[in-house]
C-alpha cells in the first residue's frame, strides 16, 4: 500500500504543469477593458516590471482597483492605460501628498473615479476570496459614498436581522487579473513574500485570473512542509522578474530607488 502511494505522488509530481512564461507571454492575459490589482502599496512591492511591459503593449481602458495604490499607478496612468479607478487613496509617502498624474486626471475628469474606503474595500477582497457575494461593514453610514455605490451596485444598506440597526453590505471584488510581485515562487505558482502582505494574499484568491512575478524561482521541493503565502491553484502565469518591484521596495532585498522615484514626478 505504501509503494502505491509513494507511486502516485511521484506521478502527480511529475504531471504537474509548469505555469513559466517570458513577460512578453504573460502580459497576453491582461486584455483591454480589464479590471486589474496589483501588489504592494504606495512605494513598496509594486510589480514594475509587469507595469511596464503593459505599458508597452499599450493595453487600455482598464478598470483599476485597489486600496492603497502609488508608483505603478501613477504610470499606469501616465501611460493612459486606465479608464475608471477604484481605490480608497493613493499614496507616495512623503514624495507627494497626492500624487501628480492621480491629481490631474482625477481633477480633469480623464479617468473616471469610484472613492472607496479602505474598511470597505478589504471587505469587498475578503468577500471575494472567500466566495461568498458580499461582507457587512460599520461605521460607513452617513458617508455621501454611501449613495455614490449603491448607485453603483456595490454597496447595499440593509437592516441586521440580530440586531436591527443598519449595516452595510460590500458587494465581492473579483477583479479579471491580479498580478502579483513575490519574493519566490516554483514553476507551479506557489509563491512566497516576506514582510508585509497587505491584501495580497485575498486578492490572489478573489481575482480570476493571477499572475505571479517573481525575484527568484525555486524548484517545486522548496514548497514541501513549508505553506506558501499564495497557493499555485489560484495561479494562472508565473513570470521571473528579479528585482521586479524596482523602483518600489522590495523587502528584504532592496529598498524604494528614491531618486528613480524623484526624477518620475520631476518629468511630470
């Protein structure tokens, strides 16, 4: 009985597909008029790399959605990619207080813009990564945001049925891609991060289609007995991209290129 079942194990092994691809062959899944995610916040573990390979292809009219986004952001939006935003905040720390291609396009009305809360949008994820159609949230009522999503058909108000008062309900995110930037990941979309996950790890599991970029690769053995942040069912495309979140942070292997970051608003 063991000998069939050392059998088998190694046949799934073997049978596992590899989820590898260049950046050029993994940037075919984000299509046009695509809601997307991405990693990180602010300055910190964006995938850049991804960001700019969309930029060249020049996919448009995407739907962004986010909580705290910053630098991919802002060049995504730079590049005109973004057609409608949906995020709480966008953030590049003491660089700008409101960054400068989110302020004017917001401002001229280039993009159009959905205000989220940030309790509301990690609701919306949860919802979304756990498979179920909407999460409750307090402390939102009276907020003119209230009126804007349930115009929108993304918040409801409801009475609790325990206790009577009134909640509202987050509407799941499940956003067409997330992409992702890890510290490692096997050719199977296991992936690891180290430091903060932010929402990362209920984005991948909400989104219906997930795109790992990674700083290293490592073989599928690395995984045994260790749980990895984000599980390979859930991943669609693994792509190696060292120093991929640059010029964002990347903990532990390197911080936020400041200058790079400078130079950015500085040919604004």
């Amino acid at each position: 009985m063991e000998e069939v079942f050392i059998y088998i194990f190694f046949v799934e092994i073997i049978n596992m597909e590899s989820k590898l691809l260049s950046l050029e062959e993994a940037v075919e899944v984000v299509k046009k008029g695509d809601s997307v995610t991405i990693s990180g916040i602010s300055i910190h573990r964006n995938p850049m790399a991804f960001i700019y390979a969309l930029v060249k292809k020049g996919v448009r009219d995407l739907y962004f959605i986010d909580r705290e986004p910053g630098f991919g952001l802002e060049v995504l939006l730079k590049y005109g990619l973004i057609r409608k935003l949906r995020i709480a905040m966008s953030t590049l720390e003491w660089f700008s207080s409101i960054p400068k291609h989110f302020r004017k396009m917001t401002e001229e009305r280039e993009v159009e813009i959905l205000e989220d809360t940030c309790g509301a949008f990690i609701a919306g994820i949860r919802a979304g990564s756990f498979g179920i159609p909407f999460m409750p949230v307090r402390g939102i009522i009276g907020s003119d945001l209230v009126k804007i999503h349930e115009r929108e058909g993304t918040w409801k108000v409801v009475e609790d049925p325990f206790s009577g008062e009134k909640v509202v309900l987050v509407k799941a995110i499940n956003p067409d891609v997330a992409i992702i930037h890890v510290n490692k990941a096997d050719e199977e979309g296991n992936a690891e991060i180290l430091g903060p996950l932010y929402e990362d790890e209920y984005k991948a599991k909400a989104a219906k289609k997930v795109i790992i970029t990674a700083e290293e690769i490592v073989p599928r053995s690395y995984f045994y007995g260790r749980r990895p942040t984000i599980n390979g069912e859930y991943v669609t495309a693994v792509v190696h991209a060292p120093k991929g979140a640059e010029p964002t942070s990347m903990f532990p292997l390197y911080d936020a290129d400041y200058e790079k970051i400078i130079e950015f608003l500085e040919h604004f």
